[in-house]
C-alpha cells in the first residue's frame, strides 16, 4: 500500500513536535535539558495521588461508577469544584459551564474544530505555543498575529464576516517567553476582540505558578467584570497538569452553557469522556492536599528561575543576547542576534550535552530563527549554572 496519498490534507502541514523529540534527550543522563517544558516529577503529590486511588477501589460504592462510562461533561463533584474556584477568582461560573477535558490541549484543540473553517482568521500571538499551533494547524486558518501589546503595529485582521473566528491568548507566564499581559494590555486584547467581535480563548496553565505577588485577575474575569460566564466573551482553558500532574490528564473549558453544549458534543465525538476514575482522583486531591502546598511548588520553580537569571547574567555577559525575567511560570526566552539560527545552534548545544528549544517552533510563519526558550523546570540550581555556561560556550563559538 502506498500511503501518501491517502493522508487527508489536514495533516499535510503536521510535523512531529520538536519538544517530544527533544524530551527523548531527557533519557541521556549526561544531558542539561532546558528543553521540554514538562513539570517537576519530585513535586507529583504520590501519596495523595495513591490514597486516592486506594480509596475509590476499595469503597464499593464509588468503584463500580469510577470504573465505568460518565457523561461527557465530566465527573460532577470536579465540575462544582472548578465552577467554585473560578467563581472565587473573579469568573463566576456554574457547573453547567464547565467542561472536562483531556488536558486543556483538548480544550485548545476544540476551540478551533469548533470555529475555525480551513481559510478562516485566527489571531495568535507571535510567539506562541507551539501545541496549539499544532492543534490549530490541522484546521488550516489564516493565521493573524495579535501585536505585541509593546509595539505599534496595526492590527491586519479583516472586519465583517470574514472577521477572525477567535484569538488565542496567553495572559500569564505565557510560553514560550514567560512574559504576561500588563492590566492596560488585557484591557486593550478585550477591547481589540469586542471591536472585531472575535471569542478570545484563553490558555492559562501556568497562572497558579507564580513567584512575586499574586498575579493580576485572568483575561476571563477581566472581560467579565463581575459579569456571568454566560455573558463572556472569553473562553478559558484551565488544566491540573502543572498543579498536579500531567499524567492524569485533567483539564477543562470554562465558557457559556450554551458553548459548553457544543463542546459537548466535540467531546462524544472525540474521545467520549476524561477516564472517570482520574477525574475522581483530582477531585479527592482538591479536598486532602493541605492549602499551602502551592507555596511550596512555587518556591522550587521560583529558586531555579532565580539560578537561570543569575547564570545567565553570569555567563551571558557581553554577549548581545537579551532575555526575559518572568515573575512566573517555567520559561526565559532569548533573543540572540539577528544573523543567529537557534535550529543549527541546537545541534552544537546537544554536542556539548545541552538542548532548549529554538524559536521557531513558536512561530506561526516558521520566524524567530535567532530566538529560543529555555525551561528551569527539570534541572537543579548547579545543573543550571552548568547548563548555562555550555551554551555561552556555543554562543562564543558560533556567534
Ligand atoms: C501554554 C500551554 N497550554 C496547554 C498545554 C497543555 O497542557 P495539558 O494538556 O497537559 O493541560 C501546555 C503544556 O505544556 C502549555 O504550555
């Protein structure tokens, strides 16, 4: 059989993802990997997580419905719990507007089966994340950037009918840069999609994981204004996957019941449901981890972003690089000089056992060839400094 042409062209554009290539970096030890953005494996609550499971199999009662099919909308109890902590953080929900989905992945994923047609504007910000340009991809949109809020640049996107199906946005700790929308920015990012008449979506896994004061009300609830979610504008994805983790696949959609409807639909479609016993155990794991347990996370991401900046304020010197300092979050961004290509230094980086990520893989049009990001969420403060000065090594020597 010849396969190639029995591809649909929806997956034309797709490529395997660099970040899945490169976390097969993680299994050599002799490797500093600032690559894959997955959270630390010392910080999964295990003996909650296996309290959980031994509770649910062995209460007679809850076994047989934990084991079973669940409606598509998602465990109940979990859906009261998320609609009560988004209410609490300014998105007053109802159960009825919470959606459980596998990871928000899903969640962005759905987002645009659901408006976007092959042809049609979507908004992203440049850089984004490259999982949704991967999601979104599948769907062929005309891709739009969204300025940065920092620049001058007009808006490109058309009015009318043809006006953008959605934006797609990250207000806080965005990846890949770390960096997040000031309050005049979120203002401005809700008025530019009301102006157009555009759904914002939302991505917000990395909103719990920050290290200054806490961190200024969501895009949802900014856009709400003590309003109902039935009234929003914005859709929010929300996920366990850096609080918890990843391996549960526990996230959900924040949106008006009426979205939540045809997501559900998406959702039967998909996959039928999240596994019904894991989302029983994240909805235990909200009752029994003891309230402070965030600080906690928070304080070891916080020390190893601390290193990364000290490190690369160390070995960086001189060199015209600049960066991000994130208050958040698991990300730096480096923008290297103009003539730089991140892909090929990539290459060098490995030879002398260290990867991050290059930039294009954030960029929607493939750009960004001198820019790349760096995750501290893996190593430990010495691996860092070592980590870091490997690649002022590749800096000096190919630069
Ligand atoms: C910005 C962003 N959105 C969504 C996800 C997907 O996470 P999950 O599907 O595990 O919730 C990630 C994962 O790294 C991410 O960085």
């Amino acid at each position: 059989m010849t396969w190639t042409p029995q591809y649909a062209e929806r997956t034309a554009g797709m490529t395997r993802s660099e970040v899945r290539e490169l976390l097969k970096l993680l299994e050599r030890p002799e490797i500093i990997s600032f690559g894959g953005g997955v959270p630390e494996p010392a910080l999964f609550p295990v003996k909650e997580t296996q309290a959980a499971y031994d509770d649910i199999l062995g209460d007679p009662k809850l076994v047989g419905r934990a084991l079973q099919y669940g409606v598509s909308e998602g465990w109940t109890p979990l859906r009261e719990q998320i609609a009560a902590t988004m209410t609490a953080k300014g998105v007053r929900c109802d159960v009825e507007n919470i959606l459980i989905t596998s990871g928000s992945q899903q969640a962005i994923d759905f987002t645009a089966r659901a408006f976007v047609d092959p042809g049609s504007e979507m908004l992203v910000q440049r850089p984004t994340f490259l999982g949704a340009l991967k999601a979104f991809s599948a769907y062929r949109p005309k891709y739009v950037v969204l300025p940065d809020p920092k620049s001058n640049e007009p808006i490109t996107a058309s009015r009318g009918a043809d006006r953008p199906r959605m934006a797609y946005v990250m207000a806080d700790f965005q990846n890949p840069t770390g960096e997040s929308l000031t309050m005049a920015e979120r203002h401005d990012v809700i008025r530019l999609c009301a102006d157009l008449d555009t759904p914002i979506v939302e991505d917000d896994p990395y909103g719990e994981l920050y290290f200054e004061a806490e961190p200024m009300p969501t895009l949802a609830a900014v856009d709400l204004d003590g309003r109902h979610m039935d009234e929003s504008r914005t859709l929010y994805c929300g996920t366990f996957s850096k609080t918890l983790a990843p391996g549960l696949r526990v996230g959900w959609l924040a949106a008006p019941r009426g979205v939540i409807e045809r997501f559900v639909m998406l959702k039967q479609a998909a996959d039928i449901q999240v596994s019904t016993i894991n989302q029983i155990v994240v909805s235990k794991l909200l009752d029994s981890l003891p309230a402070n347990r965030m600080d906690h996370v928070r304080a070891t991401y916080r020390v190893r972003r601390d290193a990364m900046l000290a490190a690369l304020d160390k070995h960086l010197g001189g060199m015209d690089i600049s960066f991000t300092r994130p208050d958040g979050g698991l990300f730096v961004w480096l923008q290297l000089p103009a003539h730089a290509n991140a892909p090929a230094l990539l290459e060098k980086a490995v030879a002398e056992n260290v990867a991050f990520v290059p930039g294009p893989a954030f960029h929607h049009d493939g750009g960004g060839a001198n820019t790349m990001r760096l995750s501290y969420s893996l190593a430990d403060a010495a691996q860092i400094d070592v980590g870091v000065q490997r690649l002022a090594k590749v800096f000096r020597e190919n630069l």
